[in-house]
C-alpha cells in the first residue's frame, strides 16, 4: 500500500518522464529520416527536371492497386504506375520541342476510340453517343468526390479528369511514333547487302583445337586480372546498388501434438456431450455428428469445410480415401483422417443412380432482378412464371413449336443451336436446372425457376448410369496451438539474444538452423526467394543506419519470424570482384588457353595441326553469315566471318573462336543469285524495323534522361 502511495504522488514526475521519452524517440526519427533522405517529401521523383509529386504519384497506386484487384500488390501497383510517369515525362519533353499537342477534334476522335465498346456511351442502335458521355461527365462533376460505375469499376470525377489527360497523351504518344515509324525504312542497298548475308555461302574444312584440352587448373587468374577486365570492359560489370542477406525462418508449424489435439476435437463432436450453461445455469445436451437430424445445420456450424447439398461422382472425392468413402453405405461413417491439411471424419448421406450426361433444350425467360435480365426486361418475377407456364402447354400441345417459340429466350447462345445444350455432366449446370434434367427422364417436360430465371426444358436425351453420394463431412484445420506459437518465439527470441554477442553462422549451426543466403537484392525489390513479399524486410537492408552484421526480426505472412542479417552492402557502380569472378575468369581463362595452344601448334595447314594435335579435319557445308554455325564445332562468328573474307582455296591463320582456336580453308564459295529487283527484301526490313523503333526509341530516350527515384523511401 506504501509503494502506490508512493507512485500516485509521483505520478505528475513519471508522466514527465514517459512523454519526454515518446518526444525524444519521436524526434530522433524525425532526424533518422531527414538524413535518410534530403530532398523535398512532397517529390517522389525528378525526371528531366519535372518533379512527381508524391501525393498525385500515391493516387494514381491507389487507383492502380483498385484496377489490379486483391491479387495485385502495392508494389506492382507502384511499379506500373512508375512506367507510365516516366514513359510520359520522357516523351512530354520530346512533345514539347515539337510542339506537338492534341486539338480539340483529335480529343473528341481519342475519347470515342478508348469509350466506344462501353453500352454506358452507347445509344440504342449500338452508336457512341457523345451526348451520352457529355452527361456523364456533367453529373460526375455534380456529384463529386462521391464515384459513379463506369463499366466494370467506379470513378470520381479527379480520377476522369487524371483518365482523360491519360488519354490525350496516348494521342501525342501514337502521334510522335507514327512520325517516327514513318521515318524508318531500308534502302535497295540494304536490301540486297541483307540479301546476301542470308544466301552467300561458303564450304570449309577445319580444325579446331578446343580449350578443354588444357585443365582449369593449369590457368591461374588473379585478383589484378579480373578488375583490369573489368576496367577494360566496364558497361558489362555495371550494378545498382544492392544488398546480400542471410536469414533463419522460425515457421509455426503445428506439431505432432497439435495434430493429435484437433483429432481428439474432432472424435470429441461425433456424440452427445453435456456442457454447462453460463446463461441459463443448467446442463445442456449438444447432439453430436453421429446422432444430429440436421447435418447441414451441424457441419456449417462446427465444420471448416461447408455442406455441399449435391450429389458428387467417385472422382471428386479426396484422393486417397476415394474408394472407402464411395463404398460406404448410407448412414455410415469414415475417418478421422487427413486431407488438405485437416483432420476429417465424412459420413454418406444419401445415395443415387444417375445419368452420366444428359442433353437438353430450354427456352430462358429472364425476370427483373434474375441474372439473365437486361435493359430490355420488363416482366416481374410473376409475369415471367406465367408466361413460360404458357409456353409450356403450348409445346406439350405440339413439340414442333418448341424452336419457334425461341425467340422468347434470353440465351442468344442456345438459340442458335434450336435451343439445344449438347451433352454436359452433372456439375456443369445451375442446380434447379441440373435436378430436373438428371432425376427426370428423356422425353419429360417442364418449367424451373434458377438465379438465371424459368427455364422451359424439354430432356432430350441420357447416357450411362453412375451412383453419385451425398456426403457431409465434419473437419478443422491441423493448426499450431498457443504452446507451439509461444516455443516458436521464445525460440526466435533465445536466437535473437544469442547473435548479440556470437556469430550468426555459429549460433545457427550450433541450433542446427538452416542459413538461408539471398544476394543481389535491389531497392525496389518486394518479393524475397523463399519468403514471398517481404518489402519491410528490403526496406530495413536499405535504411541508412543499417550495417553489415547488422540483425532484425520480422513476422512472416505464413506465421512466424524471420531473423535477417545484412551480409554485404553493394554500391552502385562496378560490381566487386568477387561478384564478377564467375563471369570473367572463364574469359580470362579463354584468352590465356588461346595463347597456350597457340605456342603448342606446329604446322602451317589445316591437315599438318590436325595430323600434330592427333584430331580429326572437319567439314562444313552451306555455311552463311545470317546463322554463323560450323557442323560439329556450332556457333562461332569469328570463324565463319573469317571464312568470308577469303578466296576459294585460301587458309586462314590461327583463329581465337569461342570454343577453341582454329584454322580453316574456304573449298568452295557459292553467290547469291542476282534479284531483278530487291523492293520486297527491303519492304521486309522496313516492317522489322518500324516494329522495333517504338521500343528501341523510348528506351533511348530513357537512358538518356536524368532520373532521380527516390521511390524506395516512400515505399
């Protein structure tokens, strides 16, 4: 009693102390993110000097993220939405130079073009209606910010406005590259100089001395060489900045006791049990799944797997209990079990025989609300009742008449084929539809009411005969209890405590934990190999303050904890040595081998080195420039270059190729034959060309634009 004495008098002090602690966290998060990042927070980006701003940059994600659907991310959203800015600062500066812009016709043209297949713009006839949109856009703007369905999606009338200057720019973006496109063409010249590449030919012999005749191990490259290849050959070794981690996964799993807890649930509901009230104060009775008169009540109150209220064939039920569930009788019982990581108890309901196909025709009258209506129905659920009641007498009456009453159905894809639905299974109709078709025989008539609306059906016919089963089938998921969640975190927090002062590596392996590695990962990377989307985990690697060494935990979507360390921070520029070992020690090896064998060689003709290096002479035939490939030896453009640079009858000197150094003898050259005239050869390239520009001129364009992205601090 003293010591709250003591704490109430204090109180004023302690809350001192905490806000002062909240305000110096807050603070020095304040200074953590100002030096994280110096330029304005309203900027997400600068691209030629156009500045994006972050709000109407994080608008269009948003917007992005809602047209994606909920299997889209943020980061994709972000990613597309990204594309499009740049592609249009980019293009927006080319535009301006040009002076090119988009009239108010040429507006009004676009709209049409990207509006015309939507019926909100469309008038009876099936025409755009630029009326229609004009009243759109009027009652929009009357409305706003409140949306309004625009075909499949909603809009406001900011995000019309966003839509419609989206749309102009498409105009000035086919403008440029139609101007661009309409500049690309081949000269006769070129033609003819293509031409020849592709049916010149030459036949050769050779010999090749392989650079796999001398060992890996006899050529030692050093640190110094790789980084002058490098040097030498910089575009090929530049990198964005990037970071390598390692991690422990700690995944809640349940365990072998968890599993046998959910089966002992799971016997526990299949008798009666008494459980005491809280309410009422007195024993209650709970029916259990062995003796409950209502199955589908029971299974959709204590099952994680629904009442299916359908006959299903063999086939559809679970795998590996398939054939003991389709032989039980009615009434009877199978499990537990495991399926689909749960633990199952299914018991057969009903049984019956039933065609394995059947084929039918319907006339399909629609109701206001069913799924079929449209602008055109008018009839209330009553009306629609009583006219395929009518039309039913009259096809009883005379069953000629069915297909001249058709033009009463809203099925336009039925109607074309009389009517007629070909041989489909029990599963691939409505269940109204389905039920009358399967339980009543060929040749019977009638009228059934579905979501769709009355369907006149006459059977036209039944093939095979299968038993199907009703089952119901009571089963909750095998999941991690409380006592496995609470080991999987005090395992992750005794690990946590342990890399304080210990090796990562160390301490894992002393835990027999698996180190996971994962390098090269980028800035605006997301998704993490084995992890799946862990942006949080990216985001921390790339922060400042983060070090090589340096640890953290993260929760995991699966359930769990991830421990990271950065392993290596790689900057921006020339990858590291280490890194690029495995692409230019091979080369390097290649260059020092070409030297080796070179000295190694005796003899000045093709059959002397063949003859000296104990190898065979080869021959190939029909060799041309277009496809650079030597039988036996395959692709090497060196040497078939070499080859057409010389005269029949004439050697070539030692010739460092991909896969060996050679020397060869041209033994025939054959010309291409002389066209009257080219023109088709060059309208080819032409069509080549026109296809490549657009892409290859945007990615020009963007190369050489300056982009600042600050991007990953916002995301």
């Amino acid at each position: 009693m003293a010591v709250l004495n003591k704490i109430r008098q204090r109180s004023i002090f302690l809350i001192a102390i905490i806000a002062l602690a909240l305000f110096s966290f807050v603070l020095s998060d304040l200074f953590r993110n100002s030096s994280a990042f110096s330029g304005s927070q309203d900027v997400i980006a600068s691209i030629d000097g156009t500045d994006i701003n972050r709000e109407d940059f994080m608008g269009k994600v948003e917007l992005a993220q809602r047209q994606m659907g909920p299997n889209g991310t943020s980061t994709q959203a972000m990613n597309r939405v990204w594309d499009q800015e740049v592609r249009r600062a980019v293009l927006q500066k080319q535009f301006e130079e040009l002076g090119l812009t988009v009239e108010k016709d040429q507006m009004r043209e676009l709209l049409k073009q990207n509006l015309s297949s939507l019926p909100d713009f469309s008038n009876e006839a099936g025409v755009f209606d630029e009326n229609k949109l004009n009243e759109f856009i009027a009652n929009l703007k009357a409305i706003s910010p409140t949306r309004a369905p625009i075909g499949n999606s909603m809009i406001n009338y900011d995000e019309w406005v966003d839509s419609e200057k989206s749309i102009a720019v498409s105009g000035q973006q086919q403008s440029y590259f139609n101007m661009i496109k309409a500049g690309v063409s081949s000269t006769i010249g070129e033609a003819e100089v293509e031409y020849n590449l592709e049916n010149e030919t030459v036949d050769l012999k050779y010999v090749q001395v392989a650079y796999t005749t001398i060992a890996d191990s006899l050529v030692n490259v050093s640190k110094s060489e790789i980084s002058s290849y490098m040097e030498d050959h910089k575009k090929k070794f530049e990198v964005e900045a990037s970071r390598d981690i390692n991690f422990v996964e700690f995944k809640e799993v349940a365990s072998a006791e968890d599993e046998e807890e959910v089966k002992n649930n799971v016997l526990s509901m299949m008798d009666n049990k008494v459980e005491y009230n809280e309410v009422s104060k007195l024993n209650d009775t709970v029916v259990g799944f062995r003796n409950t008169n209502d199955i589908e009540g029971f299974i959709n109150t204590y099952s994680d797997v629904k009442y299916n209220d359908a006959f299903v064939k063999k086939e559809t039920l679970p795998a590996s209990v398939q054939d003991t569930i389709y032989n039980l009788g009615v009434g009877q019982y199978y499990g537990p079990y495991t399926d689909s990581n749960m633990i199952k108890i299914t018991k057969v309901v009903a049984e019956k025989s039933l065609p394995d196909s059947v084929k039918a025709r319907h006339i399909l009258i629609p109701f206001i609300g069913s799924r079929s209506a449209t602008e055109e129905t008018t009839q209330t659920e009553e009306q629609a009742k009583a006219t395929a009641d009518s039309l039913l007498s009259v096809i009883k009456g005379d069953r000629k008449k069915f297909v001249s009453l058709l033009d009463f159905s809203i099925d336009k894809v039925s109607n074309e084929k009389e009517g007629v639905l070909d041989w489909y299974a029990y599963n691939a109709m409505v269940p109204a539809f389905r039920d009358y078709t399967f339980e009543n025989k060929t040749g019977d008539l009638g009228v059934v009411k579905s979501d769709f609306g009355f369907h006149v059906i006459e059977i036209l016919g039944q093939k095979g005969n299968s038993r199907l089963v009703k089952v119901a089938t009571l089963a909750q998921k095998i999941e991690p209890s409380e006592r496995t969640i609470d080991a999987s975190f005090n395992n992750v927090s005794n690990f946590e405590i342990a890399i304080q002062d210990k090796d990562f590596q160390a301490v894992a392996k002393e835990k027999d934990l698996a180190v996971k590695p994962v390098n090269g990962i980028k800035e605006l990377d997301e998704n993490i190999p084995g992890l799946g989307s862990q942006r949080t985990i990216v985001r921390w690697a790339f922060e400042d303050g983060t070090k090589v060494g340096d640890t953290k935990r993260f929760s995991i979507p699966s359930g769990g904890y991830v421990v990271a360390q950065v392993s290596a921070i790689n900057e921006k520029g020339l990858m590291n040595v280490e890194a690029a070992s495995a692409t230019v020690i091979p080369e390097i090896r290649k260059e020092k081998k070409a030297k080796m064998i070179r000295e190694g060689i005796k003899g000045k003709t093709v059959e002397e080195i063949a003859k000296n290096k104990n190898l065979s002479v080869m021959t190939a035939a029909a060799v041309n420039m277009k496809n650079p490939t030597l039988a036996g030896a395959g692709l090497e453009p060196k040497v078939v270059g070499t080859a057409f640079g010389l005269k029949t009858g004439e050697s070539s000197g030692l010739i460092d190729g991909d896969k060996g150094v050679y020397m060869l003898t041209v033994t025939n050259k054959t010309q291409a034959p002389k066209l009257d005239n080219y023109q088709a050869v060059a309208n080819r390239l032409t069509t080549a060309r026109v296809n490549e520009s657009q892409t290859k001129v945007f990615e020009a364009l963007k190369e050489a634009a300056d982009i600042e992205d600050h991007r990953a601090k916002f995301y």
